[in-house]
C-alpha cells in the first residue's frame, strides 16, 4: 500500500495485492472444471448476468470438490499468508464465484461448449484489438471500481496462452494505474479490492475464458469489516444472499461483543473508558445498521432494476457524477429533498440527518468507496446518500422521483 502511495488503515493488510502465485497444479485445474461442469453445477447455478459471460454461483453447494477446497485449512493458510493477514471467507455464497466466457448465445449454448479440458484454441485479433489499451479505451473495460468485500481471490482455470487483456489496474495515490499482471492457468491473485480502486482489462484473444473468485474478510475482531452487497445484488439469487449475510453479520457482532466483554470480564476497570465503549457501540451500530439496509426488499431490487435497467445499476456513481452538471441538479435535487417527495416514510431521511450531522462535526462516514469525507461546496443531497451507503437501485428511484433522470436520460 505505502509503494503505491495508498493509505493503509493500521489494521489492514499492508499489501494491495500479490503477484501471481500457483495453486493448482494441472490435474488440479482438470478436477476443479470436473467439479464444475457437472450437469448438477450447471443445471442449478448457471446464468447470464451480461451478454456473453455466464456466471456460476453457489457451486459450493452442488460440489463437496469446489466446497473443500476454498475451505480447506490449507488454502485458508495460503490465501492469509499471501494477504499477510487472517481471512475468512465472507460467507458461502461467495465461495468460487465464477465468470465464463466462452462462445454461445444462450445460457444453454455455452455450458454445451464447456469441456474438462481446457481449451488452447486462440480466436484471430484484428489489428486493433490487438492495440487494445484499457486504460484509454473506456467502452471495453469494467470500469474504475472498489469490490464490494475487503479482499478477493481471483484463480485461473484457463489458458491464457495469447490472451490480450485480462490484467488489473490499480489505481495509486498519486492518480497514475499500476499494472498487475493476471494469472495463469492453475495460478491466483489475491487483491485488497474493497480498499484499492482498481479496473479489469477485458481479455480477448481466446476461445474462453474461466476465472473462478472467492472474497474475503479479515479474520480478527475489531478490524473494520467494509463488506457491501452493491455488487451482487443485480445477480445473486437474494434468497439464499441475504439469511447469509445476516447469519455472518450477526456472528461478526457476537464475535465483536464477545472479544470486549472477555477485555472487561478480565479487567473490569477497562469499562471505565468511555471513549473506548463509546467507539465499540457506535462501530457496532453501524455494522448492524448497514446489515438491515444492504438487504433492499427483493421485489423492490426488481421494479427499479426494471425501469432503469442494470447498466444504470452499475454506472450509478458515473451518472450522478453528469447529473451534478448540469443546469437544474442545484434547483430539482435540493426541492426533492425539501420536499421529500421520494419515500417520505422510509428510514433514509433519518439516515441523511444523521450523516449531514457527522459532515457538520468533520467526522469521516463509511462508505462504499472507502473512507468518506465530505469536501464540496454544496448541499449534501438524498442522491449522496444513497450512493455513500451502496444502496444504487434506491439512489435511481430518487433520481427519478426528482425529475434528475428525465433530463439525463434525455441528454443521453
Ligand atoms: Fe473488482
């Protein structure tokens, strides 16, 4: 974190990310994508969030293989040792997340292309891709981003032979991109991706490509947890996401209460600070707070991925950055507040006081793109808000109940 000029929270890992490292070994990655592709995995896990990537989820569940591997105390070993602190994995939902992709238009299409052995095929590149910049060549990456969990492990299961593409950026402390190379096939890389902004070049130049995710969080008690939901929302299957995430989350808080009340059943004078107390119960408060609003009503999560669509969901930061310009956002988003003509009841409002309170006081807020502080010039709006806490289906629905949409999506 320090080379990169990045500032590293005393309790987190110093390293932003390794280089690639070895994991599998060749029978290993063939026993990985037996796992994988058996008809069980890809009869209950398979879909296809974005054309032309197929996603597995919850393979673990299908596959004691893809389970005991990511658990094993071994590979928690390697993958703590390689993040130089303890981990644990977020939750089993978020074990061996796998993207895809590989030729076919439908979800059928492509698990019949999916074989055991992995594929050296390369596909011929044009001149131009094989130019390919993804730090200039804004409509072919994912762009600039922080992960929605503290920390990721990222394993290779193809041949990258002739791939283009397919490293991360890291974005450094001074604005410049630092180049981390991707994995070979049966190799990892592990990133400290909920601190460190980074973008993924696409890759092109192979018939497929199979990487497989597990994400982590630090393992020890009283080291902040960043996790958010953000990102998985649009694709999660939010009924076997969210008891999940509640079981975790509420096992972190025992886990939190538990090593305090040991401190002070030990010494009981320690309950004496206040200071100290106070930090734990607002922390805590906090942490339990964004358990409940990270966990958006499906039904809800899908009338406005509907209406705005999942690219909006996405994009959500990037299009308040333009709304922010132009000539009505002061006048339409400070009526919407005064107003609260969106969702008058809801707990936001209590929400955007409390956080208005802490900009007041110059204390820094949580959020999803790290550590917050509240800098410009204007008004802190509802939109702000929303997107301060992850909450992006919510933050469009206030887009357009202001009237901010309407004019952006004309102009767009
Ligand atoms: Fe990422």
């Amino acid at each position: 974190m320090q080379e990169l000029l990045l500032n590293q929270s005393a309790t987190a890992s110093p390293i932003a990310g390794t280089t690639p490292f070895p994991l599998l070994s060749r029978e290993g990655v063939r026993a990985y994508r037996r796992a994988l592709f058996q008809k069980k995995v890809l009869d209950q896990c398979a879909s296809s969030p974005f054309p032309g990537t197929l996603v597995l989820r919850d393979a673990e569940k299908q596959s004691n293989f893809i389970k005991d591997f990511w658990t094993h105390p071994e590979t928690m070993r390697i993958m703590c040792e390689a993040m130089g602190v303890p981990l644990d994995v977020i939750m089993p939902t978020e074990i061996g997340h796998t993207n895809i992709q590989v030729e076919g238009a439908t979800v059928s299409d492509m698990t019949k292309n999916l074989n055991i052995e992995p594929t050296a095929e390369k596909v011929e590149l044009t001149v131009e891709e094989r130019a390919y910049d993804p730090l200039k060549d804004v409509s072919t990456i994912i762009p600039w981003h922080y992960d929605s969990y503290p920390y990721v492990c990222v394993l290779m299961l193809s041949e990258t032979e002739g791939m283009i593409g397919g490293e991360t950026y890291i974005k450094k402390g001074d604005g410049t991109a630092k180049k981390v190379e991707g994995p070979r096939i049966g190799h990892a890389v592990m990133l400290q991706g909920g601190e460190v902004e980074h973008l993924a070049a696409r890759a092109k130049g192979v018939k497929e490509r199979i990487s497989t995710i597990t994400s982590y969080r630090s393992g020890v008690p009283t080291v902040y947890d960043s996790s958010y939901m953000t990102n998985v929302r649009p694709y999660a299957n939010l009924n076997s996401l969210y008891p999940e995430w509640t079981q975790y989350r509420l096992r972190k808080l025992r886990d939190e209460i538990t090593h305090y009340l040991n401190k002070v059943e030990k010494e009981p004078e320690l309950a004496l600070d206040q200071v100290a107390l106070e930090k734990l119960v607002t922390e805590q408060a906090d942490y339990l707070q964004r358990t409940s609003r990270q966990m958006i009503a499906p039904k809800e999560h899908r009338r406005i991925l509907k209406a705005y669509g999942s690219a909006a969901y996405y994009d959500a930061p990037k299009i308040w950055r333009t709304v922010q310009s132009l000539p009505e956002f002061g006048e339409f988003a400070s009526s919407a507040d005064k107003n609260r003509v969106w969702m008058p009841e809801s707990v936001y409002w209590m929400d955007l006081k409390s956080s208005n309170e802490a900009i007041r006081l110059g204390r820094p807020l949580k959020a999803t793109m790290g550590n917050f502080i509240w800098d410009k010039e204007r008004q802190y709006y509802m939109g702000d808000e929303l997107l301060r806490q992850g909450l992006n289906e919510l933050f469009l629905d206030w887009l357009g109940t202001s009237g901010l949409w309407d004019i952006y999506h004309k102009l767009a």
